[in-house]
C-alpha cells in the first residue's frame, strides 16, 4: 500500500517520469519502412518493421555513444546497419566473429560446413516482379532465403576470416542483394539494432509455418 500512497502524493514525478519515458523511448525502439529489395520474401517493399536499437548496446539517447553492450549478435538475427556503401538497410547475420565464411554457389560455407537448406514448397507470387527475387525459395538454417542457381553475379565470394568484431551480413534476396559478398565484413559498430517484428504486413498467399 506505501506504493500507491506515494504515487498519490507525487504526481508531478509520474508526470515528469512518463514524459521522459515518451521522449527517450523513440531513441531505442524506432519504426521504419522498407524501401529496398533485398529482404524478400522475410520483408518486402513497403511493409513496416520494428527495430530495437538497444538490443545489442545500449547508446546516448540519440547519439551513437556506446554505453554498454547489451545482448550478444546472432547468426539468423535481422539487423539494422549502417552499410560501407553509405546507406543504412537490413541484412541477415550469416557469419559471426572468428568464424571462416565463404559462399559458393549461394551456399553459405561456416568454418567449412555449409549451413543446410531444403526447397520451400510454396506460392510465393505475392512477391512483386520488382524485386527481382530469385526463382526458388529455401529454408536455409531456419529461415527463408531466394536465389536463382547459377545465375547470380555474387552467387560466389572468397573465404574471409572474421575478425574480433566484424560480422558478415547477407540478404535473403541473394538474386537483388549487395551485401557483405560484395564490400566485405561489416563491424560491430555499424549495427545499429535488431529489427524484432514486421507489424504492417501486405496480403500473403503463403506463410511460414
């Protein structure tokens, strides 16, 4: 009861703590809405995401100061980064720190095992010609990836060894994608957050059981 019987006496504090909370929240918990290709058929053109940008450290409000890290990265994880090509996107965590990547014929190579993948049995015509998505659609380490075999031009890339703190990040359109296939590992301080859901989807003929 000496909760509440302080919350009555001090409402000015709950004022001034709920509009701190408003001012801050958008800070790490940001909406934002796809303008690009390479997400298909996880997220498409125009659908709306969430991104947690404390998930991984927690920053300034507003700023891009590091405090403190907050959760490890994932292989499988959906991140926002700020790319080398200049541009901010989402991409798939595929390789973490001290692993060998290598990817040959689309096939996503760890420290010398290839990550499985199995055909998904689907329609996916809700996926508009504009993004150029691959012809077949997998289920690769347990989430969906597209690519056309043998015909995309970075359907092959080298073996690098990641760093300490480098990641390397791919689309799930392999077919319409240019990602770490093409500038190289991206480090830990150019991820952003971790987007955690997709709460504007378009009409879909097939869902992920």
């Amino acid at each position: 009861m000496k909760i509440f019987d302080w919350l009555k006496k001090h409402p000015r504090a709950i004022l001034l703590a709920g509009l701190s909370a408003l001012l801050v929240l958008p800070s790490y918990l940001r909406a934002y809405t796809l303008s690009g290709a390479s997400a298909a058929p996880t997220v498409i053109l125009g659908e709306k995401f969430l991104v947690n940008r404390a998930a991984y450290d927690l920053r300034l409000p507003y700023s891009r100061i590091a405090l403190f890290q907050t959760g490890p990265i994932r292989r499988g994880d959906i991140v926002f980064a700020d790319l080398p090509i200049h541009i901010s996107a989402i991409k798939r965590v595929m390789g973490l720190p001290g692993e060998t990547i290598e990817v040959r014929e689309n096939r996503v190579i760890v420290d010398g095992r290839a990550l499985p993948v199995q055909p998904v049995d689907g329609d996916f015509s809700w996926v508009s010609p504009q993004h150029h998505m691959g012809s077949t659609v997998f289920m690769e380490d347990d989430h969906w990836c597209a690519y056309t075999p043998g015909a995309d031009q970075y359907r092959n890339s080298v073996s690098v060894q990641l760093g300490a703190n480098q990641y390397f990040l791919m689309g799930d359109n392999r077919d319409n994608s240019v990602d770490s296939r093409a500038f190289g590992p991206v480090s830990r301080d150019r991820i952003v957050g971790k987007m955690i859901a997709v709460y504007s989807r378009t009409n879909r003929k097939a869902r992920r059981d």
